[in-house]
C-alpha cells in the first residue's frame, strides 16, 4: 500500500533542553523509517536517540546548533515518502552590568537563523 506523507509533531512545541520530533503516518505498513538533520542521516548516540522503531526522535541537550531541517522518511515495499521540519532554538543570554552598586540583568533572545 502507497505511503501517505507523513506527519512530523514536535513535543514539547517550544523547545527546552530536550524535545521529541514523532513521525506519524495515517495508514500503511512501514518498514524503516530514516531521520535526517540538513541532509545527514541522524543515528543513535549521546545526542541523538531513536526509539519506537525509529518514528519518535529524542534530541538531547538542546543547544543552537540543533536548528535545522529535519526529514523523516517513511519506506516500505511499494513506496517511500518524506516530509521536513524546521526546528527553531531560541537561546536567552543573561548578563549582568554593575551600575555603583546597583545590580542590573539585562536579556536577549538569539534565533537561529
């Protein structure tokens, strides 16, 4: 049976030191799912992990150099499908300025662009 897009659903939707991406297909038999960040294929490691045959990503330690695209690719015996997800990271920089004695925090938010 053909492969209908999948569906990717980042969890939580902001992003915290951690995240899930899920890749969801509505119908159809599946027999190897492929993630990628960028065009490179996303393996098991440190930072990365696949679990539950591969349709759920688990990125850890979130930092900028996590932005990107990612693609999930669905395959099975008579088709393959993809579809892409642009994770944003946003990065709040805190750094203090001292004003005579008055202690003064000051915020910016970085995005990756």
């Amino acid at each position: 049976e053909q492969l209908p897009t999948p569906l990717i659903i980042q969890n939580p939707s902001f992003v915290l030191d951690q995240l899930q991406l899920h890749c969801l297909v509505r119908n159809g038999k599946i027999n190897d799912i492929i993630w990628q960040k960028d065009t490179k294929q996303i393996s098991n490691g440190t930072h990365y992990r696949l679990e539950y045959d591969s349709s759920t990503l688990f990125i850890e330690h979130v930092t900028m150099m996590d932005c990107g695209t990612y693609t999930c690719t669905v395959i099975n015996e008579v088709s393959t499908n993809k579809n892409t997800h642009f994770l944003f990271v946003y990065v709040k920089l805190y750094w203090l300025h001292v004003t005579s004695l008055i202690l003064v925090f000051h915020g910016l938010s970085l995005l990756c662009q």
